[in-house]
C-alpha cells in the first residue's frame, strides 16, 4: 500500500491496543440493522404533519412529511427505540437557541430496538446553519447533552447526511455508547470550531467521569474543525477526539473500545485525532489538505 508522508498521510493502524470483547465485535455486526423497521417515520425540510401521520413503511408523499427538530412532530423529541427515520432529500436551515444538536434524539435506543436516522434511499439531505450568529450553539449530532428524557443516548445510528457550516460536528459524552456515525458529511467554509468528540463529559459538565464506549465512527468526510486560518482554538479543534487529555488511563471505566475508521480527515487546526484511552480500534483512516504538518495523537496503556 503506497503512503504518502507531509501533505497526504494514511493512517493505518491494525493494532493497536486491539483487545475486542465479544459485546463489542456482536455490536458492529449487528449496527448496520439498526431501526427494527416496525415504525418507519419520513422527515423533510418542510414537513408540517404530524408524527403519526408521517409513519408509513413506504415514502408517503407531500403534506405527510414531519420536521427537523423538536416539538410535537419533532424528529428529536419524538423518535424512540426500533425507529426508523429518514430523512427527505433537500436543505434543512439549522438555527439553535440552545446546545442541543440539529440530531439529538431524546430518547434511547436498545439493544434489540436500535434507533436508525437515515438519508432516505437515493437522496442526499443537507443540515446547514441558517446564519453565523449561534455558532457556540451549532452541534450537527448530539448524544447525551439533553434536553433528553434518556439523558443518556445508546444504540442509534445516523448515517448519509451532510452537515454544513455547524460549527460543532459531533458530540458524544455521558456515558452515550454502542452508537454509529457513518457515512455522513461534515464540512465547513465560513464556520467551524469542533470536530467529532468523543468524551466522558457528565450531565451538567462538573465531573469527567461518564466514560462512553463501544461507539462506532466509520466511513465520514470531515472537513475544517476551524476556519480561522491556523490558529488553533483549543484541543477539541481536533477533527476527531476520543477521550479526555489527562484522563487516568490505567483506571477502569474510561473512553474505551471505540472504533475509529475509514475517514477521511481534512484541514483539522489542532490534532488531526486526539485518542485519550485504551482498546480502541484505529484504522484505515486518511489525512490530508493540512495547513500544518499532521499530527496524530494516541495515548494510552
């Protein structure tokens, strides 16, 4: 395999630290069928229906569409274990007033009844930022930050999506594990500050004890963490961060058994990726387009 160092570096690391329990190799076998299929709901830019009126097995047509976001026809606040949802090709203009992410479901998946939030087959849907305003407020996918009945987000997937110009792109933390990000998208060109992170960050941000694990990150494009030249901004400009700098790693409990591969990494202003904790599988991921040299952090035992 050619690699090439400076400009374009792939990252190929088969073992690393490797050590996959049973519950871990089941998980990523099974999480391409996430979504059980027994309530399939339909998503759209200008969906107005309720969310019963846009469950159907089969694409039901204009005005049985439901919204992005909260409320009573919410995909956020509505969707719950064995859902599927997919969401309609289109823009969807993203203006947060809180934290919460543009896809924070608020409820759980199990482990018999997954969460499934997808790009509808042959579409391409696209989350961006309405403005430039809220960009501390701009998480593209959030886990575990609330306002969530189950403030703790487990078995979900969220796979096919493009997300622009959300600052943030990916926040996972208490105790959020056995979750999928696959094959989405994020890029920014006037905005961006966070990549995908990983944390053991608790309810409330006081303690950093709530390790997450088992999730699975594979097969995105990521694009600019920070877009203010090479300044960086702080570690979670990384592009994609698993754990936390100064964590105790020979404890038990931390921000393990994480999968991490084949991404595409681009433009990141502070670590190309961060990896703060032990057993977790890196591989098959590609750098380039880097303002500066690369950089690629693991530390653990």
């Amino acid at each position: 395999m050619k690699q090439i160092i400076g400009s374009k570096i792939v990252f190929l690391l088969l073992l690393f630290f490797v050590i996959i329990s049973p519950g871990t190799s089941k998980y990523l076998t099974a999480a391409a069928s996430a979504g059980d299929g027994s309530k399939v709901h339909w998503v759209s830019p200008t969906g107005t229906a309720g969310w019963s009126d846009c469950e159907n097995a089969t694409d039901p047509g204009p005005g049985k569409y439901c919204k992005l976001g909260y409320g009573s026809n919410g995909l956020n606040d509505q969707v719950r274990a064995g859902d599927t949802v997919y969401l309609k090709g289109g823009t969807y203009l993203w203006t947060p007033t809180t934290w919460y992410g543009a896809l924070n479901p608020n409820h759980s998946g199990t482990q018999s009844q997954r969460i499934l939030i997808s790009a509808a087959p042959g579409e391409t849907p696209v989350i961006e930022a309405e403005n430039d305003n809220n960009d501390g407020y701009m998480y593209a996918i959030s886990f575990g930050i609330g306002p969530s009945v189950d403030t703790t987000i487990n078995y979900t997937r969220i796979t096919g999506i493009t997300f622009r110009n959300m600052p943030r792109m990916a926040y996972v933390r208490n105790s959020s594990s056995y979750n999928e990000i696959d094959h989405c998208t994020f890029e920014n060109t006037k905005l961006g500050k966070y990549g995908i992170i990983l944390t053991g960050m608790c309810a409330g941000g006081g303690s950093m004890t709530c390790y997450v694990t088992h999730n699975w990150i594979h097969d995105n494009t990521l694009i600019r963490a920070n877009v203010s030249g090479c300044a960086e901004i702080g570690a979670y400009a990384d592009l994609i961060r698993v754990g936390d700098d100064g964590g105790a790693w020979d404890g038990t409990g931390e921000n393990n058994y994480n999968t991490i591969e084949n991404n595409v990494l681009s433009y990141a202003s502070h670590s190309v990726m961060d990896v703060f904790g032990r057993f977790n599988v890196i591989k098959n991921n590609t750098a380039h387009k880097q303002p500066r040299i690369n950089k690629l952090a693991i530390l653990g035992k």
